[in-house]
C-alpha cells in the first residue's frame, strides 16, 4: 500500500446516490477510448466514462469493483471524480435483467436493417449487457 500521503482521493457519484469517497493507491476505469489507469500524481484529464469496471487499489477493506455505465471521470494530481449514469456493486447486478437486455440487444440488431443507427444502438445495449454479466460473474 502507497503511503498515506500518496493516495488519491476517489468519489464515485450518481444522480442519486454517492458510492465512494474515500482514498485508494490506484483507480482503473472504463473511457470510451480504453481503460485507463491514475496512480497519484497523474495529469490532469477530463475523459468520458465508458461502460464497464471501476476498479480501485489499495482501500481500507481490500479492493473494490463497481459496474459504471457512462458518464464523466476528472483527474487531477490527488483526486478522481467519477459521474456516472449508473454505477451498482457487481453483487447487486440482476443477472436476469442483465440477460433479457442482452437478448433485447440481439433482437434489436437482427431487425436494424440497413439503418447504421439501429446498429450502433444495438451493439451499445449488446456490450452493456455483456459487460454486466461479466462483472455480476466475477463479484
């Protein structure tokens, strides 16, 4: 574990709700262009939040995952604020919700037709899915 001067300060906030604040070594988390990972002192950065696992390192209480589905991540040099749409614990993850929007999205990418729209918003739904179903395995 990093010295306790060395940690960033993490919060993980929804509309409704504010999952985590408190201070960890490391934070991994889903942009839309890849997963990205801040150790203290990382460069400023505002990026926006993809779908998938925020993984923090080094916490009072071992390591901590949560599923995120969009929204906004800032780093500065000693802190990280997440905005997500939507962010729940893998154990809260209804794996049977999860399937029916994972067999929705395939239905939904059957029927796009030559509409690109309906493509994009169908494999959205699809990579949501999969990612939950995923993460509910693992936690």
């Amino acid at each position: 574990m990093a010295e306790s001067g060395n940690q960033l300060h993490v919060r993980l906030v929804t509309p409704d709700r504010v999952l985590i604040d408190e201070e960890a070594d490391a934070v991994e988390l889903p942009s839309k262009s890849g997963y990205l990972e801040v150790l203290y002192g990382h460069a400023p950065l505002l990026a926006e939040l993809g779908v998938g696992e925020v993984r923090l390192h080094g916490v009072s209480g071992g390591d901590q995952n949560y599923f995120v589905v969009w929204g906004f991540v800032e780093v500065l040099p000693d802190r990280v604020t997440i905005l997500a749409q939507n962010a729940i614990k893998p154990e809260e993850i209804d794996t049977g919700e999860a399937q029916r929007e994972l067999e929705s999205g395939e239905k939904m990418w059957n029927e796009a037709g030559e509409n690109p729209e309906k493509y994009k918003e169908a494999n959205e739904v699809i990579h949501e899915a999969e990612v939950k179903l995923a993460s509910a395995q693992k936690g």
